[in-house]
C-alpha cells in the first residue's frame, strides 16, 4: 500500500510538514495490471474467458494464473504489454 501526495517544492520547507524533502527517498513501482491490459480482454466486462469477469478475477486480474470452473477453455490473465512504472516518494519519519 502506498500514498501519493503532491506538493511544490516551497511546501517541503513549510512548518506544516512532517517531512522535509531531504528526508525523501525517490523510486519507480509497477503499476498492477487490470482486465483491460491482458491480451484476453474484449472490452466491457468480458474477456476469452467469461462473458462476464468474476469480481474476484477483476479485483486482481494477474492472480488467475490457472483456468478455474465455469470460465471458457484454458485462457488465463497473460499481459498485452510491458508493465507501467510510476515514480513515487517514501518519506523517513523525522525524529525529535
């Protein structure tokens, strides 16, 4: 679980601030995959394999990794592309 905030630059000196911008660490995460980035997906709510994607499959599209009852042959979630990455900040609590 992560958070992002925004804030300009003059916001990391401000006294309302917690952390300082020195006290942040920079790095780049992988962005989940959804239903419409499998190469499976029809679009709606349907893939190859359901007319209509389970909720538990669309809550977590790269977790059906094998076919399960009730779904049309043998598709499981494969990416039609190379996943997203988005920069995201880690603050380092500031001591007393």
């Amino acid at each position: 679980m992560f958070f992002v905030t925004f804030f300009t630059l003059s916001d990391c000196y401000s006294k309302n601030y917690v952390y300082l911008c020195s006290d942040m660490t920079e790095k780049q995460v992988k962005i989940p995959f959804g239903c419409p980035d499998c190469k499976h997906f029809k679009g709606g709510l349907g893939c190859k394999a359901f007319d209509v994607i389970p909720l538990e499959i669309f809550d977590a599209p790269e977790s059906h990794t094998e076919p399960i009852d009730g779904q049309q042959g043998n598709f499981v979630f494969e990416p039609a592309h190379e996943p997203e990455t988005m920069r995201v900040y880690e603050a380092t609590p500031a001591t007393a």
